[in-house]
C-alpha cells in the first residue's frame, strides 16, 4: 500500500513531468498538500473519509481568508484526482463534498476628487506654460486621457484598448469596449 507521502510525491512527479505545471505552482502544492497531510489522522489516502475532508476544509475557513482557502483546497481536490486516476483510491470523497467560499466583493479603488482637481488644475497651468508645441500637445493628451476616465468612468485597460473607429467626433460619441 502507499502511503500518502508516498502518493504526495509521485503526484508532485506526475505535475512536473505529464502536467507540465509551472516551479512556483508545484512548491505551492508541495506546501498545500504537507499541510494537508499534517491535518488527515490516517496514513494511507484509501482511508481519507469524507468526514476528514470536512473537518479540514472547517479548517481553512477558519484559518484563512477565502482566497487562501479555496487555493489550498484547490491543490488537494486536485491530489484526489489523480488518486482516482491512479486507482490508488476506489472513489473520490470530494465528488459529494459541495465547497463554496463566500469572498467578500471589493469595489474597485478611485482616485478622491480633490486629487483629481488637483491634477487637472497642474496640468492646465503646464500647459499654460509650456515652452513649445511638442510640450502642448503632450500636456493636451494627457488632460484628454485624465478627463475621459473622470468624466467616462471608463477603466483604463478600456482607454487603452480604445481605437480610432471608436471615437466619433461628429456625434461626441466613444464607443467603450469592457
């Protein structure tokens, strides 16, 4: 019989040599999966019940956020698979586990309006100033880009995406691709 250190490795094996996984992301499974193990009361992975993968996912929901929690989960639902794929185990204990991980929603970040005003008043005035033609303009395109996010509300991956064809002059119109 193998043990789980045992299966450990040769899945750790099996994600460098046939998955073709990325260094960083086999050390961080490496990590997941020795913590996994440290957790699980058995040694041999046909013993794993699906009580004990209860209790160890209770564990990373109280130990880490929900990002770090359902990436460490990751890893080991992953380690299951091949076990099942290996037959190292009949059936996977995690085919009737439901895991949801509520991540909180994160408003994207913006720039105060003082700051904004700000901005736009210093390069007003540098334009203003400017000593000649080749610094106008470049001081003219980036109050346009600064007044387009503000007053748009578009992100910036749109205001760089943007195209010739998007903008119409005519009609004062942009067509903004999200």
């Amino acid at each position: 019989m193998d043990t789980l250190e045992m299966t450990i490795y040769d899945y750790l094996k099996f994600c460098r040599s046939q998955k073709k996984l990325d260094e960083k992301t086999i050390k961080a499974y490496k990590i997941n999966l020795k913590q996994f193990r440290t957790h699980i009361p058995v040694s041999l992975p046909h013993l794993i019940t699906q009580e004990m993968l209860e209790m160890f996912i209770a564990m990373l929901h109280q130990t880490y956020k929900p990002k770090t929690a359902k990436r460490k989960l990751t890893s080991v639902k992953s380690y299951f698979r091949y076990l099942e794929y290996r037959e190292h185990i009949k059936t996977n204990p995690f085919t009737k586990i439901q895991t949801r991980f509520r991540e909180p929603v994160t408003l994207p970040k913006i720039i105060p309006l003082h700051l904004i005003e700000t901005l736009l008043s210093t390069l007003y005035d540098q334009r203003s100033s400017a000593k000649n033609t080749l610094q106008r303009k470049y001081i003219l395109r980036d109050i346009a880009v600064i007044e387009l996010l503000f007053c748009s509300g578009m992100r910036i991956s749109e205001l760089c995406s943007l195209k010739p064809t998007d903008i119409n002059l005519h009609d004062k119109c942009i067509l903004i691709h999200g």
